[in-house]
C-alpha cells in the first residue's frame, strides 16, 4: 500500500493594524489645538475701549499691544520700546503696505500710544490702526 503524503498548509494570518484608536486620538487633539489657538493668541488681558467702527485686519497682522501694567507687546511677545521700531521694521518685509494695529488698555495715557504711533510712523510703517471693542446694543 501506498503512503499517501498529506501535506499540511498552514495559512499565515497577517496581524492588522486598527488606525481607528490613531484617527480619534489625531482629531482630538486637532479639536482641542482649533479651541485653544484663539486663546493663546490673545492672551494679553487688554481691556480696549469702546468705539462704533471696525477695522478689517489681514491674514496675519501686525499688534502692539499696551498693557495697563506698562507693558508693551508685539505680536503677544514682550518688546522694550526702544527695540519696537527695529523689531516692526523686521516683521514687515515684504509686507510695506500693511497695517500695525495698536491695542491699548483704556487705562494706558493717550500720550503713551502717541509715543507708540510716532516710533512705528519713524520706522516706516504707513498705516497704524487702532483696536477697540464694540459698544454693547444696551448702554
């Protein structure tokens, strides 16, 4: 009698890989940088004053911000007065035709955002705007 020969096939299961765990972890953490970023960027407790117009700003702007502390800001980073003028020149190339917007706390002296208006107009910039905040519909 004849043997006959069986031969054994073994299957080879590949492991998978879920990218269902990833994807959720992925747009969780996208939602989370979405809510935060707005945040981070105005982290500057500025108290602006009220006014009735609105200023139309640029894809990315250009904002000295004047803190009540006496404190000056470009772009929420802190910058010494003397140095604004070098450090707006900087950020501006490319870019002459851009507005600077101020944001000034109501509490800061005129004469302080004067001061600010006259070293941006020294370094070159040709338009600065003013930021404030609307007026509520009930006062």
């Amino acid at each position: 009698m004849g043997r006959t020969r069986r031969r054994k096939f073994r299957k080879f299961i590949f492991p998978e890989v879920s990218l269902t765990p990833l994807i959720d972890t992925a747009l969780t953490l996208l939602v989370i940088f979405m809510i935060t970023a707005p945040m981070v960027q105005n982290g500057i407790n500025v108290n602006l004053p009220q006014g009735q117009s609105k200023e139309v700003g640029s894809q990315q702007e250009l904002v000295v911000t004047l803190s009540k502390d006496g404190k000056m800001f470009f772009n929420s980073y802190p910058v010494e007065r003397g140095s604004l003028a070098e450090t707006v020149k900087n950020a501006m190339q490319g870019r002459e035709d851009a507005p600077v917007y101020i944001r000034a706390d109501e509490l800061v002296s005129y004469g302080e955002v004067i001061k600010v208006v006259d070293d941006l107009k020294m370094s070159g910039v040709k338009s600065v705007a003013m930021s404030t905040r609307s007026v509520s519909q009930g006062s």
